[in-house]
C-alpha cells in the first residue's frame, strides 16, 4: 500500500515510517499539511496519517481538500497528541475514517491498516461497479433517456436483476412502482401468480432507478414455523423462550433498517402475527419478544401474495384491517397469457442468457412454428417455467433452430400431464415423479442425472447419451461444465 506520513514531529514521522516499511508498505513523509498537499497532488496514495495540529496547514483543512478530490480513492486517519472526544468527532464528521492518539500503539496502527485495506478494496469494487453501471448506461440510454431504458440499465448492472419489458402492461407497472418508490413510508401489495416476477417487482420498489443503498431483506412467510415467526420478524431476547439462543437476536423488521421488508406469501402468516405487525405499521414502534425496550421501525413493508387478498379478508383467513392497511400501494402483475406479446421477446432474452452460459455456439434461435407453439401454451408457472423451459432445450438440443418437438414436453396432454394432486407428473407405464411446492433446481437436478447415467453406463458417455436421449457432444460439454 503506498502511504503518506504527515507529522510535524522528525521522531514520529522517523519511527512510524519505518514500521510502516517493515510491514511492506510504501511510505512517503511530510513535515506539515502543506508540504503533505503537494506530494498528494503528485502521487497516488491510498492511505494518508496525518497529525492535527501543525504549522501552516492544520490536519483537518488538509483533510477537507483532500475530500474534494472526488476521483480520488484514499482513507485519512488523523493523530492527534492532543485527542478528546470532541476532536475524535470532529475527524469522523470531517470525512476521516479513523484516529489514533498520540503516543500511537503499534498493533492499533497495524489494526487499523488491515482495515482501511478491506475498506479500500470494498470501495474499488463499487467504483468498477458503479463505472461499470455508467459506461452501460452511456451505451443503452437514447438521447431522450426514456424511463423505460434506466429501469433496465439500473437493474441489470447494480443489483443483478435482469428486466425485460416487452409490453405496454409491464411498462405501466414499472412506471406506477417508480411512484411507490418515491414514497417510502407507503406500504405495498403485489399479487400475482406464480413465477410472474413479484420479488424482481419488489426489487424495483426499493431500488428505483436511482439504486439507493439501505437494505432490501426479503422473507418467505411459508416457510417459517409459525411458532417461530414472531421472532424471526420481532426478534427476541436471550432465553425469551424455550428453545431461544444465549444471546439476543435482531428480527427482519431491525435488520431491515431503513431499507424494505419483503413479505413473500403473506396470505402465510399467522393470523396472531398479522395482529402485531399491523400494530407496527400503524404506530411504527415494536417490541422483540420477551423486551422491554421499544424499538422503532424506519423500513418500508412490501408484500407480495400469489392469492387474493380480499378473498382470503372475506373468508376470514386473512385479517381484513391489514389488508386495507397493506392496500395503500397496489400492484397487480399479470400472467404471461394475458401478456402473449412477450413471451417471444422473452424466449430470446432466456435463450441468448442460456446459450452462453453452456456454450452453445450452433444454436441460432427458434422456428417460427416453435414460436406459434409457444404463444399458445397456457404457462401456469408464467416467466419462470418459460425461462426453465427456454434452458432445458438449450442444455440438451444443438440445433441450428429449435423446433416444436423440441418443446412438446409443455403441452399439457403429453406424458407430463398433471395428475389430479396437483404435483404428480405421470410419466408413464406406471411411474410417476413429485414436483415439491417449493420447486427445484433445475441446473443441479440435469447435473444430478448426469451423474447417475454415467455411473449406470460405467462412464461410457455413448451410453449415457442413450439413456438421456441426448448426443454424446451434449454429454461431454454438461462434464467439462462441472469439472469446472
């Protein structure tokens, strides 16, 4: 690390420079802010100590120029022989990262150097991120910077969302989510079917185009033990029950900050639980379980449902009041067959995204009788089954074009028919597979049963080819991947 020393004192400045080099870091000294200044302007520091009081030039007015050098990557630790608590602040309020008190001890130095290079390095990465972010909206972005185009280039550099909106409905949506956004203390319903993209709708209400960084914690409501709800959302105190840990523990609702708390399947909750957390969206305050101390709730409350609320309000499986409470900000997204003008721009988002994850370089897209076929199926699982469909025959087929019978394992009167449990798919002469309610990886179960053809065909990969019905090329590229 290349290091600025700045002290008045030749002892100090002799002594701290010579530790500072017997770890490896490379130390250039100054005998005042002055001289300190023009070295700065000169070379590239990552880190300045800098006493507070000395001539001409004082620790803190060269922190402030330090400061507006806004290209600059750089941390500032001030020592002082003369710290108080009031200049300890003052150095914080300054911009400084941290201080040390004279006379300065070895391993807080060293401690503090370890620190500020985790600190650097945290900040190099979201400069190359954020510049990374720029370059694709300088690149994207029409000369009228459309709504509509900052929304993509801003969910697909800075939080890794990728949105595509090929229709007039999607782009209603957003732009209404845009307004949510810009009220954050206005709670938020999204219903939607499965697979429509209520998370990534959420992820927009938070994050805007605009990318703020507070928190954006999501929780799964079916997937909590209802006896543990209350604590995973409140958070409870050390032995506040029969079970809990030794040590306190901060809920959803304190982690959350002043950021947004997504409630996925909310029509889950226990109906206890939905008593409490109206209390806290109307009087912003609660308590964890088994405190005494009132903690206040700053978080925006997003929740999403795949069932209608108002139906489960009216069969009093959902307390009504909270649903009206919730019901300030109201999304709807449509299902993909309500929106078929999408799914062939969608088909090649998915299939341009598939191809080069596994390499499939043949693949030039699909027949137009494929696409037909694709406008023209119900897709219950919406965007999701489209995307995991779009990847399958990917994975499997090498083209140049893929065509229906490449995709007829979506028709609904094919060997994967439903049966009427609802998750059993007939595959035939008798045998039958259960798809869980929580889904599956996709990706890892393909791995999976390449793994077991292998080992059934003794590691012949024409064998396994057979097994699978799929060419030996595909088998030997799905190996690579995972030697990988």
């Amino acid at each position: 690390m290349n290091i600025l020393l700045i002290d008045d004192e030749d002892a100090i400045r002799q002594s701290l420079s010579i530790f500072l080099n017997e770890l490896g870091h490379d130390v250039k000294c100054a005998k005042d802010g002055r001289e300190g200044l023009e070295l700065f302007n000169k070379e590239n520091f990552q880190l300045v100590f800098t006493d507070i009081r000395m001539p001409h030039m004082d620790g803190f007015e060269f922190l402030r120029h330090i400061k507006q050098e806004k290209n600059s990557i750089v941390d500032v630790v001030l020592i002082t022989g003369h710290g108080n608590t009031d200049s300890a602040i003052k150095a914080l309020r300054e911009g400084a990262y941290d201080y040390l008190q004279k006379p300065v001890n070895i391993d807080e130095l060293e401690l503090i150097i370890d620190r500020v290079s985790e600190h650097l390095s945290l900040k190099i990465t979201n400069e190359e991120l954020t510049n990374r972010f720029e370059e694709s909206v300088r690149e994207r972005v029409s000369e009228t910077e459309s709504q509509l185009e900052n929304v993509r280039a801003a969910f697909r550099e800075n939080v890794g969302l990728k949105i595509s909106i090929h229709s007039k409905k999607l782009a209603d949506l957003f732009t209404l989510a845009e307004k949510f956004h810009k009220s954050p203390s206005v709670p938020v319903l999204i219903e939607g079917e499965t697979g429509t993209g209520k998370e990534l709708l959420a992820r927009f209400i938070h994050y805007g185009p605009d990318m703020v960084a507070q928190p954006f914690i999501a929780i799964n409501c079916a997937a909590i033990p209802h006896d543990l709800f209350e604590s995973e959302l409140f958070g409870h105190e050390a032995g506040a029950f029969t079970g809990a840990s030794s040590t306190s523990k901060k809920g959803q609702l304190e982690i959350a900050g002043e950021g947004s708390l997504l409630l996925d399947e909310i029509g889950e909750m226990p109906i206890s639980t939905q008593v409490k957390l109206l209390r806290v969206l109307e009087d912003r305050e609660y308590y964890r379980v088994g405190g005494v101390k009132r903690l206040t709730f700053k978080a925006r409350i997003i929740a999403s449902t795949n069932k209608s609320l108002q139906e489960e309000s009216e069969k009093s499986t959902f307390r009504s009041d909270l649903y009206h409470r919730l019901n300030v900000g109201y999304l709807r997204i449509p299902p993909l067959r309500e929106r078929k003008e999408e799914i062939v721009p969608l088909m090649y988002d998915f299939f341009t995204k598939a191809c080069v994850r596994h390499g499939k370089r043949t693949l030039q897209g699909f027949t137009p009788e494929a696409e037909r076929f694709m406008e023209n199926q119900p897709l219950p699982g919406n965007v999701r089954q489209l995307q995991n469909a779009i990847e399958r025959v990917v994975l499997l087929y090498d083209g140049p074009f893929i065509d229906v019978d490449h995709l007829s394992f979506l028709e609904s009167n094919t060997t994967t028919e439903l049966s009427p449990s609802g998750n059993k798919i007939d595959l035939g002469n008798g045998k039958y597979c259960v798809l869980p309610q929580e889904g599956i990886d996709l990706d890892e179960l393909i791995t999976q049963l390449v793994q077991e053809a292998m080992r059934m065909s003794d590691g012949n990969k024409t064998l396994a080819a057979k097994l699978l019905n799929i060419s030996p090329r595909t088998i030997s590229r799905r190996l690579d991947k995972q030697q990988l």
